[in-house]
C-alpha cells in the first residue's frame, strides 16, 4: 500500500489543523494506521494510531484531549483533527500502516509498521 499525507501548514498556537493520509494500491480496510512526527534534532514519536475496524484507537499523552483520529475506509483515508495545537506540536507528521492486527502496546512503535508516507509539515507560531 502506498500512503500520502497531506494537510499540513502553518498555524498560530491555539488554532486546528486537519492532516490526512490517503492510501492507495491496497485493501485499506485491512490495515492499522498511525501518525507519527519528528521535530528537528529529535527521534519520530508516536502520536495517535488507528485499529483497522476504527474500534479501538490509541493516543500519546501529548495528544490526548487535543487530537482525534479517525478514518473512511471508504475514501481510503485516515485523518488527525489537531485542536488546541502548540509550538511544541511543531514538526513533519508521517502517517504510517501495517497489514492486520497487532497488539495494541505495539502500535506506538516505528517498528510496527511496515509502510510509510511522506510526511507532511505542521508548523505552529506563538
């Protein structure tokens, strides 16, 4: 499966920002999605991630409360609705995938997952 991420851009502390990822070459509905960042200078983080029947989803702590996840595997697609965002959130967000289910403690891992995007950069002012 090939991913794209797109939506990303620059927002004052405080505003939204929708990223998306679209999928394409695969059976989206087949797989577990997540979004990760890396900030300039630091290692990609976990973020949010998705099961492939949207049941269950997963958040950092940095993100709880501010994000959401969601996904139409109809479109094809997986989003991250950012309310609330920080200077701090500033970074290249990457959406990545892997075919299945895994256990849930491993979807905040890069390791996990098997197929990425290319990132998309969110930048917040303050």
């Amino acid at each position: 499966v090939q991913l794209q991420a797109s939506g990303g851009g620059l927002v004052q502390a405080g505003g939204s920002l929708r990223v998306s990822c679209a999928a394409s070459g695969g059976t989206f509905s087949m797989y577990g999605v997540g979004w990760f960042r890396q900030a300039p200078g630091k290692e990609r983080e976990f973020v949010a991630a998705i099961r492939r029947d949207a049941d269950i989803t997963y958040y950092a702590d940095s993100a709880k409360g501010r994000f959401t996840i969601s996904r139409d595997n109809a479109k094809n697609a997986v989003y991250l609705q950012m309310n609330s965002l920080k200077p701090e959130d500033t970074a290249v967000y990457y959406c990545a995938a892997f075919r299945g289910y895994k256990p849930g403690i491993t979807y905040v891992s890069t390791g996990t997952y098997d197929y990425w995007g290319q990132g998309t950069q969110v930048t917040v002012s303050s």
